[in-house]
C-alpha cells in the first residue's frame, strides 16, 4: 500500500511554535518526562504527530533530554513530516507495521509508549476494516509485548469516543456511560476494535501488571491535518485555508466535542504522566462542545470565505452514526490539565498557522 500523503510540516512556522509553548505549560508534572524515552505509534497522524511536536518543542526550548522514538512504515513520509527536526532534537524514527506481528527493534529501553497507530478516516474503514482492527488489537499487543521485555514504565493507548455507541439523550458521555453499538455495522470495525483494546489493556495490567493508561478522544481538528483526512472538519480546514467556500452536506446539527490538536497532545501527556493506572480518560474541550454546523460556522468565517449548504438526497458515504458526541472533561481536568483553545481561538489560530506554513513552503 503507498504511503499517504503528508502535508507540509507546521512546526517552526511563528503562529505553531508560539502555541507549543503554550500548551506545554499546561502539562502538570511534566517533569517527569525529562531525560525520558518515549516510542510514539500512528507519530505522522494529526493527534499523534502533535504529541511528538510538544516534546521535540520541550527539548528544543527546555533541554527536556527526551528521545522521541517515532515508529511507523515509511521513513521517508516520517522525515517529511517532522524535516524540522533531526537526531540533535531527539528525533529517531523506528520501522514499525501495527498490523504485523513483528516486534519493534530498540536498541536500549523505553520508559513510555503511546500507541495511537490506527486508521481513522471512515473512508479507511470501509476500504480496510481488517487493519483498521489489527491496528487496534494486534498492535496494540505488540507494545504491550515490548512492555513486558524493555522494562517500559506505561502504555497509554488512544482509543475514541466512538466505544461509547448511541444514546437517546443529548447529554455528555461521562466515562461510564455506554450506549448501543452495532458489532455487524459495516463501519463496526472501527469503534469495536477500539472497545476490545481497552479491554485488552486491562487484561495486560490483571495478567501481567503492565500499568497502561486510555484516552478517548473526541472530534480533533488544528493544523496538524493530513491532506489524506476525509473527515469533515479537515476538509472544512483546508478549502477555507485555500481560500474556497465550506461546504456543508447535511444540515450539520450532529453535537460534538471539538479540540484543537494541541490540546488533545497535552492532554495525552497528562493522563500519561498522571492518569490513574486501568483509567479511561474523556478527551474534551467544554468550550468547543458544539455542532458540526457551529464548527463550519467558525472556520469559514476566520477563513474569510462563506458557508454553504448542499444537501444530497441520499448519501452512501459512512458517517459516524452517533448524533451526540459530546463528551465530560472533568475526570481529565481534575488530574491539573486545562485547555487553551476555545472554538474561535482554536480556529483562528489554525488558519494562522495554516497560513504561515504556505506562505514558508510554497511549492
């Protein structure tokens, strides 16, 4: 399978950079992660390529020490994604496939890793639900194998607020609430092989007392979008950036909990540092709890350009079938994290930092 394409690095554009230090002041204990080894799966991805830029930031701006082992595929995709970088930052990338059963080659031990290697486009999982579950189940073992032999301190897996199914009221989902979810669903091998790796870290720690910790994301959107994402607010991201018109194809009144990217980064590392070991944690920004429609709303008006509405009579695309996929925040905000970007800031300064990287890598 080729490589997806990746879009033009961020992370030393002014508007970026300016924002990594902010939201790495918002990691409490963050000094554990000083001197430490971190193995990050899924690193070219937009939540995980994010993490990555928070602690190459902390090392470039506060001599962290931290090697940020970044395992994938393709090292030439990872090298375009990160060319910012190098070896003097802390960057080394390592050959990993999270649908085989190949172990991850190091040469010395890791204390942290953060598996977030999986297909997350609905497009993907239609054209391969096998791997979107091998990702998630497969290879979310193949790090708890690592664990066990390289003496790894914690696992943090990223599952999604897809494990929780539907419900019939528009409330948050708390951590415990969990709705009705189609295991025979065409789209099914998604959110079920994200609820069968959280049972699977549970199982490692009872089995095996491997300490591991679960993040489940909401809707996640910011400038370290793939041009490969299909999914709508990166799309609605990027025709606003190019200076073209959002386009909406339904009414959009679906009810989600957006998060700038970097704030979804800063939380990982704090329920990583912090989180309560067998712990799912809710990631979510009480001020972005908003619809689609809202979301299109704010991008097209901080892009300059206009929303428009262009409803199909029927659709045969697979949508997330959840109309309300708001999520709580206070299990994470009382480990000590806060978010920074509300809905107009994080959108405005995604179209900055959109912007300054065109105007720097221009082709």
């Amino acid at each position: 399978m080729s490589a997806p394409h990746v879009v033009d690095p961020v992370s030393l554009n002014e508007p970026y950079w300016e924002d990594l230090g902010i939201v790495a002041g918002q990691i409490p204990q963050v000094e554990q992660l000083r001197g430490a080894r971190v193995l990050v799966t899924g690193a070219t991805g937009m939540i995980c390529s994010a993490v990555v830029d928070v602690l190459l930031f902390m090392n470039r701006e506060h001599s962290a020490g931290i090697t940020v082992y970044v395992a994938g595929r393709n090292r030439e995709e990872a090298a375009r994604r990160f060319r910012s970088f190098d070896e003097s930052d802390g960057l080394v990338f390592v050959p990993y496939d999270a649908t085989a059963r190949a172990a991850v080659d190091l040469e010395k031990d890791v204390d942290f890793v953060i598996h977030g290697a999986s297909n997350a486009s609905p497009a993907l999982y239609a054209e391969r639900p096998v791997e979107t579950m091998l990702a998630n189940i497969l290879g979310l073992s193949t790090m708890f194998e690592l664990a066990r032999d390289r003496n790894v301190r914690r696992v943090l897996y990223i599952s999604s607020s897809e494990v929780y199914g539907q419900k019939s009221d528009m409330e948050p989902y708390g951590e415990d609430d969990y709705g009705y979810l189609d295991i025979l669903n065409e789209r099914a091998s998604y959110p079920s092989s994200k609820r069968a790796g959280e049972s699977l870290c549970v199982a490692y720690g009872m089995e095996y007392a491997i300490d591991s910790v679960i993040v489940r994301p909401g809707h996640i959107y910011g400038p370290s979008i793939r041009d490969a994402d299909n999914r709508a607010s990166a799309e609605f991201t990027r025709v606003a950036a190019r200076g073209d018109d959002v386009v909406l194809r339904s009414k959009g009144q679906q009810l989600r909990s957006y998060c700038h990217s970097l704030d979804c980064a800063s939380a990982i590392l704090a329920v990583l540092l912090v989180g309560e070991s067998s712990n799912a944690y809710n990631i979510s920004n009480p001020n972005s709890i908003c619809t689609m429609s809202d979301i299109a709303e704010a991008i097209a008006r901080s892009g300059g350009v206009n929303l428009v509405y262009d409803i199909p009579e029927s659709s045969s695309e697979l949508h997330n079938l959840m109309t309300n996929s708001s999520l709580t925040s206070d299990k994470l905000e009382a480990l000590g994290w806060k978010p920074v970007f509300g809905l107009e800031l994080g959108v405005s300064r995604t179209m900055a930092a959109l912007s300054a990287r065109q105007g720097a890598f221009a082709l």
